[in-house]
C-alpha cells in the first residue's frame, strides 16, 4: 500500500504557477529523494504535502486516509481539523533551518509533542528521547540548549524530535543546506542509518552523490512539473536536456 499519495496537485502564488500537475507516490520503506534547480517547486510540493502550504486542486492521501481531494468545482477541499489532526501523526518534518526551540534543553524539545500532544507518560518520552540521542551520538548533550551545539549536532536533534513522535514516514527539507560541508557528513550518515532500518522518507536535497546512493528513486523537478523520474540509475544517465543541463551545473559549481 502506498503511504503517501499525491495526484495532481497545483498551487500558485500571485498568479505563478509553481506546481503544474504533479503527481507522485511513496510506498513504505521507500527512500525518495527529489532534486531540481532553485524555484522548481520542490519545497513548496514538499509544503503542500505536510500542508503547511494550501494546495490549490489535487488529491491528498496517507495510507488510504484522505486529507485533500477536489470539488465539483476542481477546486481542492481540506478534511475536517479532527481528521487531519489524526492524518498529521503519520508523517514528521525537518526543516533546513533546525526550527529547535531555543528556551528548551536538547531533551525537553525532543519531549515536549510526545508527552503534550501524544499524551505519552514522561518516563516512556524520556526513555524514547534517550534512546534516539544515543542514535544520533548525542547521549551526551540531552541537557545542553541549542546554542551550545553546532549546526550538525542541532540539526541531529531536529531529526529525533520528529522520529520521537514515530511517525510513518518522514519529510526533509534540504536538511543540510545550512550547514558547513564537514557538519553535512554527520547529518547525511544518520539519514543513511534511517534508510538502512528501511524507514520511509521523502528528502529534497541537492547533494547529488547521496542522493543517488541512498535514494530508491529519484524526482527530478524543472518549473513546477516533475520533468524525469526513475531509479537513480535511471535519472544520473538520463539523456533528459535539462537534466544533463542542471547536474553539469552542479559539477561545475562544486
């Protein structure tokens, strides 16, 4: 069964149009990585499907729960707030820029939502916090705050943070892309260790070699519409003109 599904999602901001029909799934245990030049849609189709962003038409689904589907009018309508609070659980989300709240220590940010959303007791939070910590290598730091740590080490507690909440599958948002090129490789090593224990995740990234080892498939997005999809065999041999285009960018630019 697919955990995710998205079928012909549109959205535009002032008149421009920055999803044109895309359509797309995620079946479990499915590592899909999405990449594209900057202002091709990627954040905000990654947006659309955590709805953080409206979606102007198109469907919706977790696991067979709908959460968008469209009217009469082809115009997409939203479930009730008690559905898609429930829809919510199925999926966590991190951020490029971290989003940990300042004011809390390491180990109460990764326990505040399980323990006052989820309604979890504070042994089995503080348990399942502690557990995580010590798989991103950070057991040491649950009570330091996020100004003492480096962007890597901020950026592997946003990623218990929303693993605390065990979701079932998991958004990144070009999770490295704020961080200095020695702190990527942390990061890009537990996303890699989360891919190994076959957890479902959806990554837009531009870090093309990882991509292309950890991905099962790869989504290539040019304004607004998926241009290529496939293997990462598939796409890093794609005879695709703008493809070629965008990863000899890359080289040149790295």
């Amino acid at each position: 069964m697919n955990l995710l599904e998205m079928n012909h999602v549109q959205k535009s901001f002032d008149g421009l149009n920055v999803l044109k029909d895309i359509s797309l799934s995620v079946k479990e245990g499915e590592v899909l990585s999405i990449i594209g030049p900057s202002g091709s849609g990627k954040t905000t189709l990654l947006r659309c499907a955590t709805m953080l962003e409206t979606m102007d038409a198109g469907e919706l689904n977790y696991l067979g729960n709908k959460a968008v589907w469209n009217n009469e009018h082809g115009k997409a309508v939203y479930a009730t707030n008690e559905q898609l609070k429930k829809i919510k659980e199925y999926y966590g989300l991190v951020f490029q820029s971290f989003h940990l709240f300042p004011h809390y220590s390491v180990i109460k940010n990764i326990t505040d939502a399980p323990i006052h959303v989820q309604k979890k007791s504070k042994e089995e939070a503080y348990r399942t916090a502690r557990e995580l910590l010590k798989k991103m290598g950070l057991e040491e730091k649950e009570n330091a705050y996020p100004y003492q740590l480096s962007g890597g080490q901020q950026q592997r507690v946003a990623i218990a943070r929303a693993l605390a909440l065990n979701p079932k599958i998991l958004f990144f948002d070009e999770p490295t892309s704020a961080l200095d090129p020695e702190l990527t490789g942390e990061v890009l090593k537990v996303i890699r260790s989360l891919a190994d224990m076959h957890m479902t995740m959806v990554i837009v990234t531009h870090e093309m070699a990882f991509a292309r080892s950890v991905s099962n498939r790869i989504i290539f997005m040019d304004q607004g519409v998926i241009a290529e999809q496939g293997t990462p065999e598939e796409l890093f041999n794609s005879k695709n003109i703008r493809m070629k285009e965008f990863l000899g960018k890359l080289n040149e630019d790295n």
